[in-house]
C-alpha cells in the first residue's frame, strides 16, 4: 500500500469512516493481506495499491505493479526547478513551464539521470527534480483506446 498527501475518499463514508478503512486496509496490507479495492478514481488507485488489474468491457486491459505499469507509459522526461541555461543541454528535445518548474522532455538514448548528471556538471543550483510520471487515468484512456 502507499502512503501518499493526496485526498482520498470513498463514496458514502464520512471523512472519519473513510479514514478508518483507509487505515483497516493498510493494517491488512503490512500483515501481508491482500485486499482488494474496486474503484473508478484513479487518484484513489494511485495513492492505496500496490498492484492494479484493469478492466474494460468486461475485459482484462492492464495488469501489473503499480510503479512498473507508470514507467512503461510514462514519457522520458522530469520536472526540474534550477538555474541551468537549458538551451545548452544537447540531451533536451523541448521543454515547457509546468506549475512554477519545468517539464523537461529528453531525447531518445537520454535518461534522467544522464540529465541530472549534466545539471550537477554544468554547475547549476537545482531545487527540485523528479521523473514526471503520467497519471493513472490518462493510462487508463490510453489503453482502453489502444484495446478499441
């Protein structure tokens, strides 16, 4: 189970009831429990599971653990707060604002470390980075769309 800042709630349950089975199911979880939560809110998937099953029509979509289904669709790219002259970085295919850093997008053969590697190297002050991952959800429309 993750441990995670976002909101959770659970149709039908008071915060203080929601809180209690959020709880309930972690308690089973560190015993080595399995549990099983059937949910249309990604968000909810994202911050209580471990390993996801998808289904769509009925139908088996996706399967797997959570962490390696998100780096399988995730892009190649970071969100970055520094200094650096990113117009210096031959790894760098475009970037763009994102919520006060940057979304940086790398090249092919690139991989985040080999930019943070640069970062450090060309001397700029980094204050955040991190692999930009893709929502759960936008997963999910991407695979039921690919299973059309």
């Amino acid at each position: 189970m993750r441990a995670g800042g976002r909101r959770r709630q659970f149709s039908g349950l008071d915060p203080v009831n929601a809180r209690v089975v959020i709880n309930l199911m972690k308690e089973l979880a560190s015993k080595g429990k399995s549990v099983l939560l059937s949910t249309h809110q990604m968000a909810q998937v994202e911050t209580l599971c471990e390993r996801i099953f998808m289904i769509n029509k009925g139908r088996q979509v996706l399967y797997g653990h959570l962490d390696e289904i998100k780096a399988q669709y995730s892009d190649n790219s970071v969100i970055v707060q520094s200094d650096a002259d990113y117009t210096r970085c031959e790894m760098i295919q475009t970037s763009q604002a994102h919520d006060g850093a940057m979304k940086v997008y790398l090249k092919g053969g690139f991989t985040p470390g080999d930019f943070l590697t640069w970062l450090v190297d060309s001397g700029a002050r980094v204050e955040a980075f991190a692999r930009a991952e893709t929502p759960l959800e936008d997963i999910f429309i991407k695979v039921v769309e690919e299973h059309r």
